[in-house]
C-alpha cells in the first residue's frame, strides 16, 4: 500500500523545511536533532507513579539508567529498553515515552538503559553495556521491586538489535533466563542487501545511507559485521532464545533482515510473533503523538509483554 496519509504529511512537512538528514551533520548536530525530532512527535509524556535516574557499574565506567514504576509498592515484572539511534545517537530521554507509555500499559516496570555510544564507543562497548544493565536489573531486583523471575528485553531500530544481542549473551551465561525479547524493526545483519534497503532511497525518510552511516559509526572494522553480537542474523542458531514480538515498518530499509530474524527465530523453535505496519515508515514506534499505528504498535507491545509475564 502507499504511504499512509498521516505519514505522507509528516514527509510533506520536512520536504517543506528542507529539514536536513541527520547523516549530513556533524554527529554533536545530529543527536541534538535527532533528540528533538523524537519527543516533538511521541505525545505527551504519561506520567507515571514513580520515575528514578540513577547510575550503575559498567564494564568500563558508570552507565545512565532510568526506572520508572506505574504503581508503587509490591514487586512487578520488568523490561530493560533500549533505545535507538543507530548505535551513534540517543540518550535515556530518548525512548521517555515510549517506557512510560509501557509500564502503564504493561503494569511492569520498565528500566531504560544507557549505553556507550559511537563513533566514540565502537562495538561491542554497547552491546557489553546493555548486557550489564540487564545484570544489574537481576542482581538488584530486590533493592528497585522488581520479579527477577520476569525479566524482558526490547528497544527499537538499534535498541532492537542490542536487545537481540542481549539474548544471545543470556543464552551463554546459562543463569539468566528472559522472559521475552521485543524487537522493533531492528538492524539484524551488517551485510544486508534486500529489496526493502535497496529501495529504501526517499531523501526524506530514513533511507539506506542512513543505514549506511550508522553501521560506519559503530564498526571498527566490516569484518566485526560478521560477529552475531552485531549482527544476530549471522548467528549459528537462535535456538533456545526466549520468545520474540518482531514489530517492522513495510516503508523501512530494514524491514527484510528484520522480518528474516523473525523467520528463522520461528523455524528454530522460538515463539514469535512478526506484525509488519503497513504504510508506516521507520521510527513510527516513537511517533505515537504523530501517528496512530504508532499508539497501536505500543499496544501491541504491551499486551505481548503482558502475555509474556503472566504466570
């Protein structure tokens, strides 16, 4: 189907402002940009029972996290967020409302993770981040009310390929079982040549030389591609992960590895679940003050995590 309307407007509106694509400023502009873009269109924060920043040990210095609790008191299930950015971009503040909206939505709490960013930070220093937040979250559950039996991951575009090296990580450690794994259309292969990236040229939307440009922050190397913690696709099995929502966007550069990550999730015996968004393009999670498939998809997020954490 073609664009949807409301998303042929938002396009219409930054052809008008000649608004320039992030991959053309210096990265100091494109965060700024990037961090303003995102919360003029995600709505109005919900507020919530109780929101806590703190720090935590990283494996290379304190990293941000932010908790935030819909109701007070009494022990509740929990999601560790990523946030997205193409590795290079974002912050805690980054995915506010999209965590507050969740831990209404879900009745859980949702701890948002911050985690090093490139070209400063090249991987893995995010993906051992992330790992480390999700550690932290089980060895602490106690101390913020948290279920460290109901644990889950998830973030959107480069949050969901972090989350999905997360598990990978899980997996190995053996004592650190996951509840499920929300993935919103997430990079899943560095050597992704697919239809849906190939047509992906609107100089107005995220397109492949984005995609091109964030990949170029993170990596050192090409070859560090290879590695399954930057891309899950290119792991040897996927067997054994826990259950996975896969959310894409038909107007996304990454929809195809995306949806294959979701494919081969299945055919490995994971429980998955893939909803591809028609008409909407990539970022629509974060755009639910814009964009009613945006507010839909974050239902979609937190009645699975409901699913998931139900005893």
């Amino acid at each position: 189907m073609p664009l949807h309307p409301q998303v042929q407007a938002m396009r219409a509106r930054r052809e008008a402002s000649d608004a320039p694509q992030l991959y053309t400023l210096s990265v100091d502009e494109a965060r700024a940009a990037d961090l303003a873009s995102i919360q003029a269109s995600g709505g109005d924060p919900e507020p919530v029972a109780e929101v806590v920043d703190r720090e935590i040990d990283g494996p290379d210095g304190p990293l941000p996290i932010r908790i935030y609790r819909p109701v007070l008191g009494g022990e509740l299930p929990v999601l560790v967020y990523f946030f997205g950015g193409g590795w290079t971009l974002g912050t805690i503040d980054t995915s506010d409302a999209v965590c507050r909206h969740l831990a209404n939505a879900a009745g859980c709490l949702v701890v948002s993770a911050g985690y090093r960013l490139a070209p400063e930070h090249k991987f893995p220093a995010a993906v051992y981040d992330c790992h480390a937040a999700v550690r932290w979250v089980a060895a602490n559950a106690a101390a913020i009310g948290a279920d460290p039996a109901r644990i889950a991951v998830g973030g959107d575009s480069a949050g969901g390929n972090l989350a999905a090296a997360v598990t990978l990580l899980a997996r190995e450690d053996g004592d650190l079982p996951l509840a499920g794994q929300l993935l919103v259309y997430p990079n899943t292969d560095h050597r992704s040549h697919t239809a849906s990236l190939r047509e992906g040229t609107d100089p107005y939307l995220f397109n492949a030389t984005s995609v091109a440009w964030y990949w170029a922050n993170y990596l050192a190397t090409p070859e560090d591609g290879l590695n399954p913690l930057a891309s899950p696709l290119r792991a040897d099995t996927l067997a054994g992960l826990p259950p996975a929502l896969v959310v894409t966007a038909e107007y996304d550069p990454l929809r195809d590895q995306a949806e294959e990550y979701a494919r081969r999730l299945g055919r490995e015996g994971v429980p998955v679940t893939l909803t591809r968004y028609d008409g909407m393009v990539h970022g629509f999670f974060c755009m639910s003050g814009d964009l009613d498939a945006g507010r839909r998809a974050l239902t979609q997020a937190a009645g699975q995590l409901r699913t998931w954490f139900t005893p």
